[in-house]
C-alpha cells in the first residue's frame, strides 16, 4: 500500500490512496492516525463536506468526527465554517489552505482558462482570455504564468504556497518531457518545453499532457465516470481529440498521441486537415465545418452563437449540430469497437448544446457499434461540461505535487 506523510504543525497525518486505511492491531496512536488519514481523505477526494456526510463516508462515529475536525482545524489542517444543509444548522469542513495551493491552465485552440485551487479540488479563483487564431508557445506560456500569479496574489497567498501547476494543450505531449511532441496540429507549439518553461518561470513542478486526456482524468475520477470502467472522454471544441482512461490509467501511447480523434480518417478523398492528411473527421466534424455549414444561410456565426440559436429554436442550427453530431457518432463508435468502454463522456464546448448534439451522436454510436447482450456504452455529458479539461489539470498538478513528495514523502 503507498502512504503519503504529511506534517502539518507538528501533526504528522498519514494518507493512503483507499478509503478505509487499517492500523496495526493494538496500536492506539496507529489507529488515531488512520482516523485522522481518513478524515483528511475524505475531504481531499469530495471536497468541502459537513461532519455529518465525514462520518457517512469514513464510517466513524459522530462524535469521533468531531474531536478529529476540532483538532485538526486548530493544526491549521482543516478549515470549517458555518453552513445550512436541509434546512439545517451544519459545519462545513475543507482542507486549510496552509497546505498550499495548485494552478491549473488549460490552452485551447481560441482561449485559455487558468484556475487556483486547494489541495481538496476546492476552485478558489479562476480567469478565462481569449487567444489568437495563431497563438504561440512562448507568449501564451508567458501570459499564463502572469495569470497564474496574479490569481494567487488575488487570494492573498504568496508564490512559495504554490506546490504545482497543471497544463493542458489542444495537442499530443510526450508526458515524460513536458514537450508537445506534434510537428503540425498547433503552429508555434511544435517541441515545445511546456514544463520546463513554467516550472522556470513559476518556481513550482508542472506536469503537462493534452487536454483531453486530462478531462479524461476529472470526469473518470470525480466526474459522470466515477466507478465506470474503461471510460472515454470526447472534447468536442474548435478541435476534438479523446482521452481513454482504462484501469483507473490514461493512454498515451507510445508519444502522447492516444485519443486523437479529430484525425481519425473518415474520407480518404475528403478536404485537406490542417495535420497535412486528407478527410479528417475534424474536416467534417470540427467547428469550422459546422459553421461552413450555415455561412450562406446565417452569415458570419460564432461556435457560441450557433449553440444559443440552437437552442432557441433555430432549425439551421440544430440541423447542423445534429450532423455533427452523428458524424461524431460514427467515429466514436469505431474507438467502442475498439476500446469496448463502459461510459462515453462528452465534453468541450459543443457540449452546451445538449441533446441537440448528444441525441444524434447517441443514435450513431449505438447504429455503428457491435452488438452486444450487455448492451451499448453509456453516452453522457460531462458532469464538469466545458470546464472537465480544466479541472483536470488541477488533478494533474495534485498528482504531479504527490510523485515529487511536495505534499509529503512516500513511505
């Protein structure tokens, strides 16, 4: 079993990757210490829960509950504050933010967001700005670690509290380097050292990967795919690319190039990608053919724009996003034949659309997939919706801030 040592004022807290941590028999100090494991687990994994719901999950007593809270709020451990539940009086208990702090940046093909959050996933502050069509590595790394500054200092934190910072990039990283190992999908990113530049310029580890595969990560472990197994997640935006986490494990393949969907080839004699290939499925299926499809009629529209009109009625719009849709289907039921997942997650920003998008991708994925007694794949939305990638790079930042014992050791 791996342990993580964690010392905060002199308490030293043990906390393992299960729910229920056994100490060694006989052992008062083990057990106090597993209670207390337990405890600080259960809010990291849900985030700000009362005592009552602490007990529920970690199966100790109320009362047991309380005295580990009270102790641990006085360490500077826990925070708590007053709440309501069901009408009721209630104490809600987070993780303090003297453990620290973590960055996520999620770099999309038109925008980037960058969130702050605690060690229990709690978001404390975020910004979105829009990018240029041909935005680069160097500027938009710079401007994100400016972000990234100025949200900690917006929550009154200093730099040294930042334990680690999460990138994702609209394209395939070799994840062992940080370096985006594409050679065309993003002009200007090619090679590029993503975490090495921001571990520089932030003074703090930086764990990077593509952005899909990291919506993957939230939604498979807090998100519409907990306890489903394998799972997919789609990001449908200006690009669309998958992350497939199996075992609890995403794929990366051999250079980070798993999941690529968007240049999964669907007509050999198709329009040419912007990867160099010929009729990929982003060629008729991306943003910009779905807005091809409504230039004549619409005029200049934006993804946003057709997603409102959509949904205010407007019959142009859903005939488009419905054909998206089932030409998504059909690629994505090729990736069930293969991978056979549990649940198929639709993230990204089309997303907002809702059945629109899902009901036609939904019908596609059934028709194309092999058959089966057990019956099709689950496809959902994200339970995250467009902010999933995002909140996986606040995962991934955890992650990386444990593999390097910045939250504590392992022992």
């Amino acid at each position: 079993m791996i342990a993580l040592l964690l010392e905060v004022n002199g308490i030293t807290m043990y906390r393992t990757g299960v729910q229920h941590t056994q100490a060694a028999t006989g052992s008062q100090t083990s057990l106090r210490e597993a209670n207390r494991a337990r405890v600080v687990g259960a809010v990291q994994q849900h985030g700000s829960l009362t005592q009552v719901e602490l007990a529920g999950i970690t199966g100790l007593s109320p009362a047991s509950v309380s005295n580990i809270v009270t102790e641990l709020a006085d360490a500077g451990i826990l925070d708590t504050s007053p709440s309501i539940r069901s009408g009721r009086r209630a104490r809600l208990v987070t993780l303090a933010r003297s453990i620290g702090v973590v960055a996520g940046i999620d770099v999309g093909a038109r925008s980037m967001s960058v969130a702050l959050a605690d060690t229990s996933m709690r978001i404390l502050a975020t910004e979105t700005l829009p990018l240029a069509p041909d935005h680069r590595a160097d500027m938009s790394l710079q401007r994100a670690a400016m972000l990234v500054h100025e949200l900690v200092e917006s929550v009154d934190a200093s730099a040294d509290e930042l334990l680690a910072v999460g990138v994702g990039v609209p394209v395939p990283v070799d994840v062992s380097s940080g370096m985006v190992s594409s050679t065309s999908l993003l002009l200007g990113w090619d090679g590029a050292a993503v975490a090495d530049v921001l571990a520089t310029v932030l003074r703090a580890p930086a764990a990077v990967d593509n952005h899909a595969n990291l919506g993957a990560l939230a939604e498979a472990r807090y998100g519409a795919g907990v306890g489903r197994d394998p799972v997919v997640y789609v990001s449908v935006s200006h690009t669309m690319s998958a992350g497939i986490v199996v075992d609890g494990k995403l794929l990366h393949g051999r250079r980070g190039a798993a999941g690529e969907l968007g240049h999964m080839i669907v007509d050999e004699r198709g329009a040419v990608c912007r990867c160099g290939n010929r009729g990929c499925l982003e060629t008729v299926a991306g943003s910009a053919a779905l807005l091809r499809m409504l230039s004549v009629s619409h005029g200049h529209l934006t993804l946003d724009d057709v997603i409102a009109r959509g949904l205010d009625g407007d019959p142009g719009c859903q005939r488009a996003i419905a054909d998206t849709g089932r030409s998504l289907g059909a690629a994505i039921a090729t990736v069930c034949n293969l991978i056979d997942p549990d649940i198929v997650v639709i993230g990204g920003d089309l997303v907002a659309s809702g059945e629109l998008l899902l009901a036609p991708l939904r019908e596609a994925v059934q028709h194309n997939t092999l058959a089966s007694s057990s019956g099709y794949a689950d496809v959902v939305a994200a339970e995250f919706g467009r902010e999933a990638e995002l909140r996986g790079t606040l995962a991934a930042a955890l992650d990386r801030a444990r593999a390097l014992g910045v939250l504590g050791v392992i022992s």
